[in-house]
C-alpha cells in the first residue's frame, strides 16, 4: 500500500524538493526538523492537545518525505543520511507514543502496544535485509510506516486518540505477523545476500 501511495506522491514530493534544493540544499536539515516536530508533536500530545498534535506530526512526516527527496535532487544520497533518517524515524515513534501514553493512564497500555508492534515491524525488515545484504521480498504490506502515520495523524486531528492507537496497532500487528510469514518462505528458499 505504501509503494502504491509513493508511486503516487513521488512527482509532487519531488517537484516540491528540487524548489526547496534550490534555496536549501541541507537533507539533513530536513531530517533534524522532522524530529525536532517530532518530540514538539509528542509534547502536545502528552498535554491532551490531540488534534494539534497530529497537525505537527503530519508536517514531521512532510519533513521526513523531503529530506530523500532533496537529497537525490542535490546528488547528496549517503549511507550516513539513510542511517540518520531512520534512527530519527524510530525516536520520533518513541517520542509520539510516549507522549500519548503519558496523556491518559487509559491509554497506557495501548500506546506501548502500538510502539512494541511499530519497532516490531521495522525491525523484522531491519533483521531480514542484515542476513540476507539486503535482499528482501518487494510485495503489499498492509501498514508500512507511512501508512501507519497517516492514519495516526488523521485520527488524532479528529482527537480519537484511542481510536488512533487501536488502529495503527491492528495494522502494526498484521504487518509484523506478514513479515514473519514472508520472510521466513524467503529465508527458508535459501536467499542470501
């Protein structure tokens, strides 16, 4: 589904990087802005301050969009960037569900169950491309990261929060449960990197 969605975005986001390359050819600065967004989303969050909260996280995610984009568009494609962006992706999740979990002691428990599900995700693929050099099955996964944000982001604006935990965890949930399922096809066929 994400595939789908970047297939999509992809001539907007980068139309709009090769504008912004043009006065601010930083990718990394773009990453700094997304986490930076990030933990303000997380304090707004904490304050029960849903719908703004979910307003900044959507432009964090703008933020985490461009700085790939801006960066093919500056020919400053890097491993370092790539390592940056995704460390910063995971403390930004860290920092989201934090704050909503400190919002309400209700959402305690749905806000660590949708952190553990979204690490899980990203790490099942993270362990996957590590034993294999970076071979992967490509095919439809249901909630990938960006999905997961999205419909996060739209539930908060809209102050369900629960709601929003319960959404983004069934979706983490059966993404992980996909993963394993795939990769362990592919792992067992032999694949190596």
């Amino acid at each position: 589904m994400a595939e789908w969605i970047r297939h999509r975005t992809s001539p907007i986001v980068n139309r709009v990087a090769r504008a912004i390359a043009r006065v601010l050819p930083y990718p990394n600065l773009f990453s700094v802005i997304g986490l930076l967004l990030g933990f303000l989303a997380s304090g707004f969050l904490a304050l029960k301050l849903y719908s703004l909260g979910g307003v900044v996280l959507l432009i964090s995610g703008a933020m985490d969009m461009l700085d790939g984009a801006i960066a093919r568009a500056v020919g400053k494609v890097s491993v370092k960037g790539a390592f940056l962006d995704s460390n910063f992706d995971r403390l930004v999740e860290l920092f989201i569900y934090l704050g909503m979990g400190m919002s309400s002691s209700a959402l305690y428990i749905p806000a660590f169950l949708a952190f553990g599900f979204s690490m899980m995700v990203s790490y099942s693929r993270a362990r996957l491309e590590g034993l294999t050099g970076g071979n992967r099955p490509k095919g439809f996964e249901i909630g990938e990261r960006g999905v997961r944000l999205v419909i996060l982001c739209i539930l908060l604006i809209l102050g369900l929060p629960v709601l929003a935990l319960a959404v983004v965890t069934a979706l983490a949930l059966v993404t992980f449960g996909q993963r394993m399922l795939v990769y362990s096809r592919f792992l067992g066929r032999g694949a190596q990197g």
